[in-house]
C-alpha cells in the first residue's frame, strides 16, 4: 500500500478531501520524522512506537576489495507494533 492509497482510503472512509487527507498524513509523517531526529521516541496506544535504536560500533569486511573497515556507533529509526497490532497480523494473514 503506498501513501496515495492511504490518502485514498482515508478519504473515502471519512468523507474528508483528499488534499485535506493528504496534508494531514504528511504533517503527521513529518513530525515523526522530527521527534526522531530530536531522539523523542513517539507512542500510539494499540499501534506501535517509532523508536531511536543505538547501533554498537563493528567490525565489517570490504570483500571485494579484502580489507577490513569500522562502522562507528550509529542511532537508526525503528517501528515495534503492539501486541494488539501483532496478534491481529497472525490471526488474520494467509
């Protein structure tokens, strides 16, 4: 499903306009976004959470080139849905 179709449904099932649906999904992807970047965790109840996860320094290997690089710590956004959110999944996919 892409965002386009998330404004479509939306809309249809609201009666709101698209544009309207449309501005109010990316004002509510942006500000994820921010609250992320600004290391501010954001929690829907019965959802899930966009988390911050750290990242440990390592050890990769370049293998076509054989050499051996370090990945410094890194901070990477992540989502866990809710158990609610996970048990509909696993009851209701084919």
């Amino acid at each position: 499903m892409t965002k386009a179709d998330i404004v479509n449904e939306i809309s249809k099932n609201t009666g709101i306009e698209k544009v309207t649906v449309q501005k109010t999904v990316e004002a509510f992807m942006e500000t994820v976004k921010e609250s992320l970047v600004s290391n501010n965790n954001v929690y829907l109840r019965g959802f899930g959470s966009f988390i911050v996860k750290k990242r440990a320094q390592k050890t990769a290997r370049n293998i076509s080139k054989n050499t051996t690089i370090i990945i410094p710590e890194h901070y990477i956004p992540s989502f866990k849905p809710s158990k609610a959110f996970v048990n509909k999944v696993k009851t209701n996919v084919k």
